[in-house]
C-alpha cells in the first residue's frame, strides 16, 4: 500500500476518535477535536498531493479517499446534529435538514459509484465533490473553534452571532452536496437503466 492510501486509512482510523473527544465531555474536548479534526483534514489534502505528484494514483485510491472523506465530515455533521438538537431551539431542525441533505447525497453517490463500477468505470470526486468536502471541512473546523471559545475557554457572549455563522456555513455546504449530486447523477445517467 502506497503513502497516500496509509493517509488515507489513518483519517478513517482518527474518524471515530475524532467523533469519541467531540461528545464525550471532559476538560477542553473541544480543543481536542478541533485539534483532531484539523490533522486529519490535513492529511485528504496531503494524500492527493503525493499521489499526484509521485504519479501514485491508483483506482484503491479514487475509492477510499472519498469514503474517508464522508466518514471524518458526516462523523462531524451528526455530532453538531446532536447538539444543537439536545439545546433545542431553532438550529435543531436547522442542522438535522443539512445532515439529511449530506446523507441523502452521500448515500446516492455511494449507489453511484458501486453501479458504475460493475461496467469498470470509477467515479472519482469531479470539482463540485471537492467544494463539498472543503466547504464542510471548513464549517466544520470553523465550527469547532466556535464551540471551543464558547465551552472550553467561556466566551459565551459570542453564542449567538457564531451559532448564526454557523449555520450559514453548514447550508453553504448543504447547497454544494445538492449541486455535486445533482451533476453526479447526470454524468452516470447512462448506467441508470430502470428497466434492468
């Protein structure tokens, strides 16, 4: 297995950890997470710059870079779920809509892409895919020191203008998972025959 891939394998090994230090209270988990989360979005952007530069593209890889993606972004898309849908409030429903959105998108392109590959083609992310990933990993990080200013070090007075922020940035991302899925879902409609 090539470097980009190990990359790779560790975002999807810190996923769950990840989610574990977002949840689980205790002493500055947020800054944790943040922590976390940054580290491994550092890594989807080193693994496709190896292996493009070291001409270290593989097929494995077109397949397991997405899936990581989606597991390290949903991961973080459902622990804001739960806790805006714990507080209560307007955002609840908010973020439960966006996490739908990303789910539904996720899943189609998931169904997609095992159609496609039964006639040898592999879907890799187009630009559309990859806005979607950086614009939720950018909500998601901006997301995440929000919340460790607010619960780690006090500064609740900003609650109200960062949760506005917040959610503005997490229906950017929504709008992109639309848009990518959409354009997904035209390039494969040749694969997609009702009849068979």
């Amino acid at each position: 297995m090539n470097t980009p891939n190990k990359l790779t394998l560790v975002r999807m090994i810190a996923t769950p950890i990840f989610m574990a230090t977002m949840l689980i209270n205790f002493p500055y988990h947020y800054l944790v997470s943040l922590i976390l989360f940054a580290l491994a979005s550092l890594t989807d952007m080193l693994d496709g710059k190896l292996a493009r530069k070291n001409n270290l593209v593989t097929d494995f890889g077109k397949f397991l870079d997405p899936l990581a993606d989606k597991m390290l972004t949903t991961a973080a898309c459902l622990g804001f779920m739960f806790l805006y849908s714990s507080a209560g409030g307007n955002y609840g429903w908010q973020m439960t809509a966006i996490v739908f959105i990303i789910l539904f998108r996720e899943f189609m392109v998931s169904s997609l892409r095992l159609v496609t590959a039964k006639s040898g083609l592999v879907v890799a992310a187009n630009i559309w895919g990859k806005l979607k990933t950086v614009s939720q990993m950018l909500g998601i990080i901006t997301a995440l020191a929000f919340y460790t200013l607010i619960s780690d070090f006090g500064f609740t007075q900003i609650q109200g203008i960062c949760d506005i922020i917040i959610m503005v940035l997490f229906w950017i991302s929504a709008i992109l998972c639309l848009i990518s899925g959409i354009i997904y879902l035209y390039e494969c409609k040749d694969y997609i025959n009702p009849s068979k």
